[in-house]
C-alpha cells in the first residue's frame, strides 16, 4: 500500500526540491524513520507507528498522525489496537485530544489512498 504524499497535504510535492536545498534533511529524516520506527525490534513496528501517531494526535499535526495511522494500518494495526491507542489520546488530551484522535481514526477508516510512501521519499 502506498500514499502519494500530496493527499496528505499538498505542500508535500515539494519535497524532491527542498531535498535540494534543505541540506539532505529529509532524507535523513526518512532514514531514521525507517530504522526507529519501520522495522520490528523489541517492539514490533506496527506499535511503534501506531506510537508515532499518537504523538502526531498529542502535537495536532494532521499530516503526521494521517501518515502514521495509516502506515500502522499497512503494518497490521487493526481498528480496535488504533482504538485504543486513540482511546490514549482523547483520555489524555480532553475534549482537544478527542477532537484529534477522531481525525486519525477517520484517516484509518476513509483510507482513499492506494498505496504509502514517507511523505519526505526523496
């Protein structure tokens, strides 16, 4: 499964440029999120993704908890493990946390991609 970055937000078609001119941040950046966050370690990666969406909910950073719901989907995450998870934010952050953890959760379940790349795949 794969995103096309842009349906996330379309600032995200600049990143091949900016790559250019942003000192290979980005593709750092992707490096380690695939090391730290997309491979099975102690904890498998789905928890891992599912962790990253929760702290995208927790700093209210939409493009980042869409691409990390649905990168934890295509890494197994079913909806009642990212219920849950959600479950975290909304107790955790108050009515604000639920009004961003029902915007992942509708991430999970319109899912209109076909396909995910990290948004930053330079």
């Amino acid at each position: 499964m794969t995103i096309d970055p842009k349906t996330i937000d379309p600032a995200y078609g600049y990143f091949k440029e900016f790559a250019k001119v942003g000192l290979g941040t980005a593709g750092l950046i992707h490096q380690m999120r695939e090391e730290v966050i997309f491979k099975d370690g102690v904890l498998p990666a789905k928890y891992k993704a599912l962790m990253a969406a929760l702290w995208g909910v927790s700093a209210r950073c939409e493009p980042c908890l869409t691409y990390y719901i649905l990168k934890a989907k295509e890494l197994g995450a079913s909806e009642a493990e990212v219920g849950e998870v959600l479950a975290i934010g909304s107790t955790m952050g108050g009515c604000v946390g639920e009004t961003w953890a029902l915007k992942a959760y509708k991430a999970f379940k319109e899912d209109k991609t076909s396909s995910i790349d990290c948004a930053c795949d330079v």
